[in-house]
C-alpha cells in the first residue's frame, strides 16, 4: 500500500492557464506530492508507457491521472481508453477535469473507467473549491499498488 | 196377295169336279208362276220345314226335290249367315215381313250372294213364310271393287292431302302416310305398314316383321332410296300373292311411285325454300341496300338497310323513281350508267351518289349496278347494291384533319414524339426528335429505334418489343422510364420515355414521348449535393455549436480565474501600500492610490461582468445545441394534467398579480414528456412576463386534435408585440418589446427547437396592446424518430 505522498500526480491539460490554476489551487489544498505534466494527450502515454520523449525514464512507481477531454493530438477520451485497456495502466486511477459537464459525456467516460469525473466551473471560486475537494479528497483516497509499469 | 185369293177361293167350290180341274190348272198356274221367277222363290213353315219352292231353288242348291223336302230352310244358309238368318225368320214370324242378305250354301258348298224377302201368311190354317231370292252375285262383286276403289282412292286422296300441307316436312309425311296404309289393304285390322328412306324408318305403332308382307321400291330420280312395306300380323287365306290381291300389289306399286315423287318434288320445293330464305337472309342482315329498278328506274324492290338508308319506307320507295332521291347531276350519271350497264351487260360501279333522305339530311352512296334479265335473257331491269359511306367519308375528313392537328401538335412538341411499329422500326419522327438525337426524320424513317439506344441496351430492346408481340403485355407501356439515349454524334444522356401503345389493321404501334432530362439531372444531382451538404453543414453547426461552447469556456475559466488571482494579488499589494508610501511624493502617491483603488478594480470589475455574461450565453447556446442533440422518448402524455402540474409551479406568480388561466379540454399526445413541459413552461412564463400590468392577465389554453395532427393555442391578453418584432420572437437572445423582466431571450428558441424534434411547428399572432396568441402543433403519432431541429 503506497503513501499518499509517494504518489505522482500526472496533469494532462493543454491549456496552460489551466494547468497553473490547478498547480495552485491543489497547493493551495496541501498537495505536496510530485506533480507531472502533460500537455496532450500522446505526451500523457508516452510519460505512462515511457515511451517517445520519456523513453529513457523510469517514472514513479504510483501514479493517479488528472485528465482534460478536449485536447490536441489524442484526447482524453483515447488516453483513457488505452489506459483501461493495457495491462499495465489500467489500474491507475484517472480523475477527469474537464470544463464540459454534459451528461453523455460524463456517461461516456466512465463507461470508459474513469474513476472520477470532475467539471471544471467557470466561476473561480467554485473551481477553486472543486480543487480544493479534489485534494481532501486525494488526501484520503488508497491507491491501488503500482505494479512498475 | 193373288195367288192367296185364289186359294181361298178354291176352298169354297162344292162342285168337285169342276174344283178339281180348276185347282190342276190353278196349281199349274202357280208352279208356272213360281218355276218362271228369275230368283228363288220357296215357301216354309213356321219351323223352317220346306213346303214348296220353284226350280231354281234346286238349281241353286244342288238338291233333288226329294232331299229339299226333307230339308230345313236354315240347311240352305251358309254358317256364318245361320244366326242372322234365323233371326230374320223370328222377325218375319212377329212382325209379318223382312229382309236379309246371305250367302245360300249348294250340295257342293258354293256359296252364293242372295238378297231375301221373307212374308209371313196363313197356308191351309199353318203359318208360313214365303221367301223370294234374287241372286246378288255380280252386286256384291261390284260393290267389292268399288269398296277397293275407294280404298285405293282413300290411300290415295290421303297421300295427297298430306302432301299438300304446307307445314310438312318430309319426315312426318312418311309417317302420317306409314299410319294411313293399313286402312287401304283388305284387312286393315291386322295390316301394319313401314316406309325406309334412307337410314330412317317411319313405322305403324302395331308394326312388327311378318312373313306375310308386300313392298315396293321407292326411287327418287330414278335411284331407288328406300321401300313401302305392308305386312299382315295373322294369316290370312292365300290370294294373288300371299294374301295379298294383285289389286294390293298394283297399288302398293303405285304408292311407292308417288311417294317417291312426292319426295322428289317436296326435296325439290325445300331446296328452293332453303335457298329464297338464304337469299331473304342475306338480303334483311345486309349492312349494304339492295334494290331493284324497272327498266325506267322505278323501284321494284329494295331490302331493309336500303329503306333505311333512303329514310323512306319499303312502300314508299316502291315505285319511286331515282331522280326523285337524288339531285340533278346524280341522276344524270345514274341514268348514262343504267344505259352503259344495259348495252353491255357488264356491272358498273358508281362513286358517290349522293342522296336526298326523307327526313331532308344529304347521304353519300356508292351503288354497284348490274343487269336484271328474265328467263328468256331479256334485260327487264336493273338490280344494284349500294353502301352508305356517309359516315365514311365523314370520317376520312375528320380523320384527315386529326392527323393534320396530330403532325402540327407532334411537329411543335418540345418533347421528341417517336412512333414505331411492331418490328421497332421508326415510322414517324417530329422535329424535336429531330432535335433530341440529332437524327433528321429521313434519316431515322424505316430505321429500327435500336439506333439511337447505347449498345448496351438494345438487346433488351429487342427482348421487350418481342415480348410484347407475343403476350401483348408490356413492361414499360403506360409508364414513364427512365432511359438512356445515344445521340447522332454519339454522346449518351439520360431522357425520359412515356410509352403508349395503339392497334390498327396494320398491327401495333408505340407511340414514346422523350424528354432529353440531362438538364434536369444535372439540377436534381447538384439539389441533391446541396441537400447534403446543407444536412452536412447543419451537423457541423450543431457540433460547432456545441463544441465552440465547450472551448470556449476553456478561456473563460483562465479570465475569471486569474482576475481573481489579480484581484488577490492586488489585495496584498494594496495591503503592503502603505509601508511604500513616504517614498513618494504625494502626487505619485495619489497616482498610485488610484490605480490601486479606483482604475484597476474597476477593470477588474468589468472583466468580471463581461465574463459573467459571457458564460451566461455559452450556457445558454449550449442548452440550445443540447436541445438539438438529445433523444427524445415519447410517449402518451395526458395533456390535462401536464398543464395543471405547469400552472401548479407558477401558482404564486398568478395568485400575486391576479392572473387567470383557463385550461380547456385538452387532448392526449405523444411526445417527450421533459420537452412538453419545457414547452408549454416556456410559452406560459412568456405569457405571463408579458402581460399588460393595466388589465387583469387573462391566458387561455385551448387545442384542437385534426386527425395526424393537435393544434394547441395559448393566447393572452398582454401587451402583444409589434409588427416589426414579429421576426425576433423565436430567434436566441432576441427579446421583443419594452424588457421589464430578466431573461436572455431563449425561452421562444428552445420551444421552437422542441418542437421541430417533434416534426412540429409554432407560429404566432399578435397585436400590440390586444395579446399575443402562440399556435403550435405536434403530430398526434410522431414519425419514428423525430426529425432533428
């Protein structure tokens, strides 16, 4: 059973912008752990599967993915998918964070396996406290052991 | 009556010797008188015993004296004759006298015809019958032939009369005649008869084969065609031949040469019967007339069709002359034709003879003229048959101009009107066919239609047109096709065919009628391309619509969440102001303190507000594109009590400003239940933000269900909008009218949409100042998944 803290944190999210807010706010809700990023959706397998630009890695033993929908190059529907689908990622828990809150999209990913779908509230002070709960919430949460990748 | 005189008066006579002598001579006398009687003349007494008789008694008799003495009368009769004969004797003994003929039997047992008078008288106190007989012989024989004479004469007479009946025909003559023979031969009661003509037989009822029978031949022309035959069913005494009398035979024979006669000639009057009423047949069902003329032209018979084709009646035409029924000049040529047809024997035909009928109307006739002459060869008249071609030539002209109209209508056509004939074969060609193909009618006239179909399809052609030969039955007739046409110059294209077909004597016809469609493809090809490309850029709308307001809300998260971020950030500089503060001069200072105060939260402010909106419509048009791309699920919904629920909502709203809704009956619909109350919600709430604060609100809800369709009308009483508004009304963030209310004029837009999902529509009437009426309708049974908006 991993520590919370030993515990790396992928971001995917092609909009900058939005991956600051996200960096701040999970800080500012006590999240220490290592955060990764990823800015579309083929960096995200890559860093998963260390494969392309991440070859030559050997990233974090546990993982949890935060995942944007609407993304260039793969989205986050075809992440999710291959990460259900492989072996050695399909364990890993993926929170989607996306701005879109339509039901058959939601339906839709976690038809997928997403294990929390989260939307992301134009109002800054709702998304502030979505990721606020978002951090208790991975404060308390148990993962599930990673198995190396 | 003497002679008992004087033997009563010899009773008296007292001197004896004188009596004696006088009674010698008296009975001298008397045996003189008896002996010199030409017949028998006998007398006996009243038990028959013989008393006295003359000579000729004996002579008949073949008896002596002696043994006639001895004998009674009744031994002289021949046996049949006995009964009779004694009768006659009681007769003679009650009544005084009578008479009797029979047959007297000799000694020898001849028989002989005798007439006999029988008187009663007293003899010598006795009572005795004096009998005179006259010999009958030669009377009975002449009575016999005229009996056979008359027999003849019967069988005869008969023939005749049979023969002569008008309704006879041959058949039941031979019967009648069959039953009638019998009674001609000798003993009619046993004599049955049969007559074969041919293979039929004409038989007595009582007929049966005989050994004692008679025949005769019967030939007709001299060939013999059957016999007469007359038989007798019991034997009978052996005369001439059989027992049959040679008088029998000779009539017998002249019988079956009458019959056949007879035959002959009725054979001959039914041929002739036979061939008039052929001729009369002929004459009465003939469409043509018939008549006959005198040698001056006057009728002297015409057949029906030409009384009616004259209009005047048989009696009325008879004697007519022609100058009569025909004008001037036809009369004239009618005339030069009688005189040509009487010089050279020869028929003539005559062209148009016009004709006057009774009834005023003008004819046209053609009469074919020929000689009438009598049995001797001399011409007596003419005979003619004449056909009306009134109407003939009526219709030749109407004819003439129907194909007149026909070439000037198929000549001016825009469309290529093509004839062929059964073979296929080009038979008429107009100008736009001409046009079409780029083939001149000259050339395509005699040419097989083949030519101008591309290779591929001739073989089928061929097949069609041969089918249709052979069935009469045709695929394409009737119909309009779609087909492909080769040109002159060899370019394909499409053009349409409508095929009819038509019989005349020459066989069947098609008529095509072809439009070059390339034009109209092209158009239906390139509105079909449209067509999906306006559903294609529909979709991307929708899509577009959808994902903009998604992408779009990236940006706004980053706007909001950094003017917040700014706007803390600012809050901690603002915080540590006023430790910089004595580094300033204080008209940097109160630069300072303005921007921080003053110029950037009001930046701020505005950059908040703008997002706000901002985000407000991308909700907004996200609901709108959602509305586009949901499934709808219908079902029956009970439109009653989705109102009630409605108005139940806004319960408060309506008690605080007085407002009445009146819901009417409504019916029951299928739709999706979330859309139907998003619907009549929106349109009510309309309804109500829009009332006229200056009279009681007042919204009435009505429908109407029209077979596939319900019609829903909600009308108010509220400000109403103006004509020039009437556009935006159902347009996204267009709000109509004087705005007292929030909103971001979509409700009318979504409810549109709705509405299109359900195959529906909504329209409105207004007037301002009057009230606003919203109609809408929904398809009572939607089409299985609802047209997308």
């Amino acid at each position: 059973m991993p520590d919370i803290q030993d515990i790396t944190i992928l971001l995917v999210e092609d909009d900058p912008g939005h991956t600051r807010l996200i960096e701040k706010n999970l800080r500012r809700a006590n999240i220490k752990n290592e955060l990764a990023f990823a800015t579309n959706g083929q960096e995200a397998l890559d860093y998963l599967f260390c494969e392309g630009g991440y070859a030559k890695n050997k990233h974090a033993s546990h993982l949890l993915v935060l995942l944007d929908l609407n993304m260039p190059v793969l989205d986050g529907y075809q992440v999710l998918e291959r990460m259900k689908k492989d072996e050695r990622t399909k364990r890993i828990p993926v929170v989607i964070l996306t701005t879109t809150d339509d039901p058959r999209e939601v339906r839709r990913c976690y038809e997928l396996g997403c294990n929390v779908y989260i939307s992301k509230p134009v109002d800054y002070e709702q998304f502030c406290e979505a990721i606020r709960r978002l951090g208790l919430f991975l404060l308390v949460a148990t993962i599930p052991d990673g198995d190396g990748g | 009556m003497a002679q008992s005189k004087s033997i009563a008066q010899g009773i008296d006579i007292t001197e004896r010797k004188l009596a004696e002598k006088a009674l010698l001579r008296e009975k001298h006398f008397f045996n003189t008188v008896m002996n010199s009687s030409p017949g028998l003349l006998f007398v006996f007494d009243d038990k028959g015993n013989t008393i006295q008789w003359n000579r000729n008694v004996e002579k008949v008799t073949g008896y002596s004296a002696k043994e006639i003495a001895k004998m009674n009368v009744l031994d002289f009769v021949a046996k049949e004759d006995q009964k009779a004969a004694a009768e006659a004797i009681q007769e003679v003994l009650i009544k005084g006298q009578s008479l009797l003929e029979i047959n007297v039997l000799s000694k020898q047992g001849k028989k002989t015809p005798f007439y006999i008078t029988g008187l009663r008288t007293k003899f010598e106190k006795t009572t005795c019958v004096i009998c005179t007989g006259i010999d009958i012989t030669e009377r009975k024989r002449a009575e016999h032939q005229l009996r056979k004479r008359m027999k003849e004469l019967r069988a005869f007479y008969s023939l005749a009369e049979i023969t002569e009946r008008e309704d006879s025909t041959l058949d039941k003559l031979y019967q009648e005649f069959a039953n009638i023979l019998p009674q001609s031969w000798q003993y009619p009661e046993i004599a049955c008869a049969r007559i074969m003509i041919g293979d039929s037989e004409f038989c007595t009822e009582n007929f049966a084969e005989s050994p004692w029978k008679q025949s005769a031949p019967v030939k007709v022309y001299g060939l013999v065609v059957g016999r007469i035959e007359v038989g007798y069913l019991e034997e009978r005494p052996e005369e001439d031949e059989g027992p049959f009398l040679k008088e029998e035979r000779l009539l017998i024979d002249t019988l079956a040469e009458r019959l056949g006669h007879i035959t002959e000639r009725k054979r001959a009057e039914e041929a002739l019967r036979e061939s008039e009423e052929r001729y009369r047949t002929i004459l009465e069902t003939m469409q043509d007339g018939y008549l006959e003329v005198d040698l001056a032209g006057n009728f002297t018979f015409v057949n029906d069709a030409e009384s009616i084709n004259l209009g005047y009646s048989k009696e009325e035409l008879i004697g007519m002359n022609n100058r009569q029924y025909t004008d001037e000049t036809t009369a004239k040529k009618l005339h030069e034709v009688f005189i040509e047809v009487y010089k050279t024997g020869e028929p003539v035909k005559v062209l148009d003879v016009k004709v006057n009928r009774k009834d005023g109307t003008k004819g046209v006739n053609e009469i074919s003229v020929s000689l009438i002459r009598d049995s001797e060869g001399k011409p007596i008249g003419f005979r003619g048959i004449s056909r009306d071609i009134t109407e003939r030539r009526q219709m030749e002209e109407a004819l003439r101009k129907s194909e007149e109209l026909f070439r000037s209508v198929a000549q001016t056509a825009t469309e290529g009107i093509i004839n062929i004939d059964s073979d296929g074969n080009v038979v008429f060609w107009n100008k736009a066919a001409e046009m079409i193909f780029g083939y001149s009618t000259d050339e395509m006239v005699g040419q097989s239609l083949a030519l101008v179909m591309p290779e591929r399809f001739r073989e089928a052609h061929q097949q069609g047109m041969r089918r249709v030969a052979s069935t009469g039955e045709s695929r394409v007739v009737g119909t309009t096709v779609e087909v492909a046409g080769l040109a002159k110059d060899g370019h394909e294209f499409p053009a349409e065919l409508s095929l009819a077909t038509w019989k005349t004597v020459e066989g069947v016809f098609f008529t095509g009628i072809v439009r070059d469609i390339t034009e109209r493809k092209r158009a239906a090809e390139l509105l079909q391309r449209y067509s999906a490309e306006l559903e294609r850029s529909n979709e991307e709308v929708k899509n577009f619509a959808y994902i903009v307001s998604h992408d779009l809300r990236v940006p706004l998260v980053n706007l909001k969440g950094y003017t917040s971020e700014l706007r803390s950030a600012l809050g901690v500089i603002g915080s540590n102001f006023d430790a910089a503060l004595p580094h300033l001069n204080d008209e940097k200072r109160s630069a300072v303190a303005m921007a921080l105060h003053e110029d950037v939260p009001e930046a701020l402010e505005f950059i908040t507000n703008s997002v706000s909106r901002m985000d407000s419509f991308i909700n907004s048009i996200l609901i709108l594109a959602r509305l586009g791309r949901q499934d709808l699920k219908p079902e029956p919904i009970d439109m009653n009590a989705l109102l009630q629920t409605t108005v139940e909502t806004m319960s408060h709203q309506l008690q605080e400003r007085g407002i009445e809704v009146i819901v009417g009956s409504l019916p029951h619909v299928v739709a999706d239940r979330t859309a139907m109350e998003q619907i009549m919600g929106n349109i009510l709430s309309n309804a109500v933000k829009y009332l006229d604060s200056s009279r009681p609100g007042r919204i009435e809800v009505t429908a109407q269900a029209n077979g596939a369709e319900t019609t829903f009308r909600i009308g108010d009483n509220g400000r109403g909008i103006a004509a020039e508004d009437m556009g935006k009304v159902f347009a996204p963030f267009r709000r109509a009218g004087k705005q007292d209310t929030p909103g971001e004029g979509m409700g009318l837009a979504y409810v549109q949409t709705l509405l299109r999902r359900h195959g529906g529509r909504i329209s409105c009437e207004s007037e301002l100042g009057k009230g606003t009426t919203f109609t809408f309708t929904i398809s009572t049974r939607p089409e299985k998944g609802a047209r997308d908006a």
